[in-house]
C-alpha cells in the first residue's frame, strides 16, 4: 500500500503541469525481461538506466536551483512562504529518490532473472 501511495504521490509531483518552467522530469525507460533478454538487451538497458538516474538528478538539481531563483525573485517573502515552499521542495526530492529506489530495485530484480537464466542455460 505504501509504494502505491509513492506511485501515485510521484505521478501528481511528476505529471502535473509545469506552468512554464524549465526542468521537466525524466522519463524512465522500459526495461527488458531478464528472464528472456539477450545480453545485447540487458546492456542497453543498464546504459538507459544509468541515463535515467543520472537524469533524475539533474532533474533535482534543476528544481532545487528553480526555487532558489523563485525564492529570490520575491519580494520579502514572509517566513511561512518559504517554509511551505522548502517543504514542497523536500516532498519533490523525496519522490524523485523514492522513484529511483523504486526503479533500481525493478532494474536489479531483471538482472537477477538474466543471471538466473544464464545460469540455467549454463548448466545443460
């Protein structure tokens, strides 16, 4: 219950419109079945992967660098602002990393299943 609630929490961060700003959010890649895939396969999603991932964080350090622009350009912004918009800011990064646990472990748990699958055409 709780990933499904991360999931829908990173899909409204996520998918929600960007009213004109600049970063926009990753898109994950599809990832092959380890169980099926030839290496050829698997290679090329680790390279996508690791795009991905590195993409998220560009994506968070474009987001963190985007409020502190906001932030600045107010004028004298009261202190309940920038608290709730710092934890707006935290509720973004949190989701960015959970997504990225998230996709890490789905990555992992293909590679398991190729080498599993290696291991059994190995063994014949």
């Amino acid at each position: 219950m709780k990933n499904l609630m991360i999931a829908v929490a990173a899909t409204v961060l996520f998918a929600a419109p960007t009213f004109g700003l600049a970063c926009e959010y990753p898109e994950r890649p599809t990832l092959p079945d380890g169980g099926t895939a030839p290496k050829e396969d698997m290679i090329a999603a680790q390279a996508a992967v690791k795009a991905f991932l590195a993409a998220v964080d560009e994506y968070l350090d474009c987001i963190e660098q985007e409020e502190k622009d906001a932030i600045a350009a107010m004028d004298n912004p009261d202190e309940e602002t920038i608290k709730r918009r710092d934890e707006l800011l935290s509720k973004r990064f949190d989701a960015a990393n959970e997504e990225k646990f998230l996709f890490g472990e789905k990555w992992n748990q293909q590679v398991r299943a190729y080498n599993a699958q290696k291991s059994g055409q190995d063994s014949e």
